[in-house]
C-alpha cells in the first residue's frame, strides 16, 4: 500500500472543476489498494463537501488536523491563548483574518476584506467575529497591500502562501502542517516514508515535499516549489495527476 497525499486548489482542482483524467487516475490508484488523502489548507467542512468521493482521507487546516476512513489520525487546533496572541499580532499589523474552527469562519478586521473573506468559501461559512467557544485550527489572513503583506511575513513562526493575484493567503505552522501529519499518517498505519507520495503546487506544500519520500510539483506550480520536488509533471489543466501516477507506475 502507497499513501498518496494531494493538494486541492491547483492540484486536483480549479475551484470546484476536477478534470475527468484525474478522477479516472485516482480511482485507478486506489484499486490497486493505495489511499489517497487530500492535504488542504482547506476546512474539512468544504473538502468533504465538494470532494469526498475522490479520497480515502483528509489533512486539513494546512496540517493541523486529519482522518482516514473516518478514523481521527491528527488533531492539533490552536490553544486558546495561541489563537488570541496571532489575531491581535495581525489586527496590530493593520491586516485582517478569518479564524476557523471545524465548521465556521469567524472574521475580524478592515470592513474593505470582508467581502473578499466570504467568496473564499461556501456561501455562510464566513460570518463577523463573535465568541468563539469551538477550537480554532487555522487562520487566513487579508491585506491592503503588499507593504502590509511584508510585515506579516516577518513572522518566524509562520510561513504564509499567497493566494495568486488575491489580497489574501493561508498559513502553515512549523510544528503541525501538512508534512507532520504526513509522517503521523504513516506511521499509524506502519507504512515507510518511502512509500509515501506528494502532490502540490503552493508554497503551502514546502514542509509536506520536505517530508514525502517523493514530491511531484503540478506544471502550474510556484517554482519555489518545482525546485524541492523530486518529479515535475504537466499543469492541471493537462492530466498532470494522470502523468505523475504514470511516472511512479501506481496506475
């Protein structure tokens, strides 16, 4: 058994449009007894919602939380003083941020954001920031521009993707992100790092490349990201799932 571990946005879909040659490819893998796990800066909520028929297993959160067949394999949401010291370190920033839990998005900040923060996700999920008593998993953040944006980015303790041309990007955590719940998955269920398989195209998909036995970079990927990856194969929009498979034989 392979564990195979894909990104959403840029990998396996654009938006909510997930190419025919994909879904063809992963239903292959995955009678041949591999799992395929989406490994999202998404909410679980969202993924499971649009794509659960094409996997096995969730990491989402950007890392902080996963399941296989229903079975919780990670779990590591913010403590409630963690979630409070980066909202006001971004609020103080002059930026704004949308705080998740496992089934909503509670925004703070600029008036100007808040529009954008809603039409990143499913109509209701974003909502304006109230008492939070559900634990916080993860966080995006807003900007007025690219000065606002530099400052954040000063943060050590977080490493930030850009949204393509968007105000906006998520946030991966050094010590739970999608490469430490990669090698958690592995080990729960006894199989080698080596037979393990990343697919991505984002800055948010850097720590997950370091730890995968092999890293696959969509043709349409930051080429930030292209440089750690082992194989590069061709973008989205030209069965790049379908040719990476091909080239490690799990189809």
């Amino acid at each position: 058994m392979k564990l195979l571990f894909f990104d959403i946005d840029g990998t396996l879909a654009t938006r909510f449009y997930v190419p025919e040659s994909t879904r063809i490819a992963l239903d292959m893998t995955r009678k041949k007894g591999n799992k395929v796990i989406i490994t999202t800066g998404r909410v679980l909520s969202y993924a499971k919602s649009h794509f659960d028929d094409l996997c096995d297993g969730y990491i989402c959160f950007n890392g902080r939380y996963g399941e296989l067949d229903g079975q919780v394999l990670y779990d590591h949401p913010f403590t409630k003083e963690e979630a409070n010291s980066y909202k006001q370190r971004v609020l103080d920033e002059g930026a704004s941020l949308a705080l998740y839990t496992m089934n909503h998005g509670y925004y703070y900040g600029r008036e100007e954001d808040y529009e954008l923060a809603k039409e990143m996700w499913d109509e209701g999920y974003i909502t304006k920031s109230e008492s939070i008593t559900d634990p916080i998993y993860n966080f995006d953040v807003l900007f007025k521009d690219d000065e606002t944006f530099n400052k954040l980015e000063s943060f050590e303790d977080v490493l930030f993707s850009r949204h393509g041309p968007r105000r906006s990007a998520d946030t991966t955590f050094y010590n739970h992100n999608k490469g430490t719940a990669m090698v958690a998955f592995a080990k729960a269920l006894g199989v080698d790092l080596d037979d393990t398989y990343a697919f991505g195209d984002g800055i948010n998909d850097l720590l997950m490349f370091q730890s995968a036995g092999h890293s696959i970079a969509m043709g349409n990927a930051r080429d930030a990201l292209k440089k750690q990856a082992d194989f590069v194969t061709t973008s989205i929009d030209n069965h790049g799932i379908r040719n990476g498979l091909k080239h490690y034989e799990l189809i």
